[in-house]
C-alpha cells in the first residue's frame, strides 16, 4: 500500500514579514498554502508583500518553482493587524524580533484570533518554547518551528518540542517541514536548542579569535571550510545572520547557560557601531 506524500496545510498565518516571515511565507505558498502575512500597519505589509514576490522572482530565475512566481504570489495576502489571521489557519508561525515580551504579547492575541485547533508555532531561534506557551490557554497546540535563512533554499526545519506539546501536534509539524521539502531534527526545549547553542559557541569562539589577534577573519573562516567542511565559516555566517542578532542570542544564552556564552567585547563594539554585516554593508567584511 503506498502512504500518501505528506501535504502542506491549506491555510497559514505567518506574524511578521521581515526577510524570515517572508521567507517562511514564500515557502508555504510556494507548497500550495493560502497565506496570510500580518505586519504592524499598512505600509509595513505592502514591503512585506514585496519581500515574498522578490524571494518568488529570484526562485524563478533560478528554476527553482514549479509554478509562475505570479501564481504562487497571488495565494499570499496580508493583513495589518492579528484580527486579519484567517481563522481556519491550520498553522500560524509568528516570526517578529527575538524579543520574549513582544512574542508573547502577539501569541497570545493570535490564539484568541484563531480556531481551538489551530496550531500556533514560534519561529524563535534561541527563546524557551516552555515559557512563551506559558502565556497560551491551549499551550499543547504550541511548539517551536524553527526555520533558518533564507528560509527557500534552506534545507532544514529544527522542530522544538515543550513539556506541554501534544504528540499530535509534533507529527503535524513535521509532516508540514517535508511537504515544504524540508528535512528536520527534532530537539526538547532548551536555551539555543541545538542549533544556535552549537552554531554560536563556534562563533563567539572564533569573534574571540579575532579580537585576540590569531588570524584575519578569512583565515578562520578558510580552516573550518576547508578543514572541516563548513559550507561556510564562522565569521561570514555571523554576518549573514546579523551581528545584532547573535549579540541578542549570546545575551540570552549567557544569561541562562553561563559565562562561556558570554559576548565577546569586539561583538558589541562592533554592534554599538552600527558593523551589523551584510545588511548594513560592514561586519567582519565588507559588503556590496
């Protein structure tokens, strides 16, 4: 008997429509999802609109789209504010800035906007999936679904897994990462997961490398990809991801897991500066 290919879910909410909540986007849609972005006001959405029919352009360019990128766009709607989630959405992933209070405040206002069974999903890279489904009445339909950038050509879902999460709830999750044509690895909660946790210990190691005069940038990323196989090394992935962003994990992960994830001095100088990488043309290398 042949099992039938898992299927993306009809309806998706995505809160937040920067580069990763337009990514997430793209790729549901691209899936055959109905999606529907919501972002904090009118302009705010048409740019978050465009950040998803630019990903579309550039997929198509490169053969990677079974359909039009005009087909796939015109299933991808938004809405300014929570109440415009669709409230048959089988799936809502908010993907805001790593911040506990604001993530909270906006699933919380979420879960009221949608059905009972919907389930709701964080897109946070390094925050406890426990503590923000603290805030949830129904936190079993909660788990972390955390996509890296950019989001399209990324092969990997990390599926976070709370105390309260429902079984049922985890196997829908990873049913959707493989219709996506994603692959998983499915981790219990805790700080960094397993992800960020090891993917920033390299980092900070190789920022204090830096600041301690061992080699260049290029050096240290040149041994781990040629050594060790990296697709890329510590220091160029750091700028990729932002340095403001890693400074706000390793803030957190030296809160909670102790010194050794405490931020090296070079990274919030370099913050403090505005070098944030390749979004604003300086990190550890110069950008176009």
């Amino acid at each position: 008997m042949t099992t039938a290919p898992p299927s993306a879910p009809a309806v998706v909410g995505v809160i937040g429509g920067g580069r990763m909540g337009a990514g997430i986007a793209q790729s549901f849609a691209a899936a055959g999802s109905s999606v529907t972005v919501v972002e904090s006001g009118g302009p705010a959405a048409a740019a978050a609109l465009d950040r998803v029919a630019t990903g579309l352009k550039r997929a198509a360019e490169r053969g990677k789209l079974a359909e039009p990128a005009e087909e796939i766009l015109a299933r991808v709607t938004t809405a300014d504010s929570l109440e415009g989630l669709p409230a048959g959405a089988e799936l809502v992933i908010e993907a805001v800035p790593e911040d506990p209070a604001l993530k909270a405040r906006l699933l919380a206002l979420a879960e009221k906007a949608v059905s009972p069974t919907t389930v709701l999903a964080t897109n946070t890279s390094s925050l406890s999936v426990a503590e923000l489904a603290s805030v949830l009445t129904r936190p079993g339909r909660f788990l972390g679904m955390h996509f890296f950038n950019p989001v399209p050509a990324s092969e990997l879902v990390e599926i976070v897994v709370a105390p309260q999460t429902e079984a049922g709830v985890v196997r829908a999750a990873l049913d959707w990462t493989h219709a996506l044509g994603k692959k998983d690895v499915v981790v219990n909660d805790s700080p960094g997961f397993a992800s960020s946790r090891l993917g920033l210990a390299l980092g900070l190691e190789a920022i204090r490398m830096v600041e301690e005069g061992v080699a260049e940038p290029e050096a240290i990323d040149d041994a781990m990809r040629l050594g060790y196989k990296h697709p890329m090394g510590p220091l160029r992935l750091t700028d990729l991801v932002g340095l403001d962003v890693r400074l706000a994990i390793a803030e957190y992960l030296h809160s909670t897991l102790g010194e050794r994830f405490a931020p090296p001095p070079l990274l919030r100088d370099k913050v403090a500066r505005g070098e944030l990488g390749r979004k604003t043309g300086q990190g550890f290398y110069t950008w176009d």
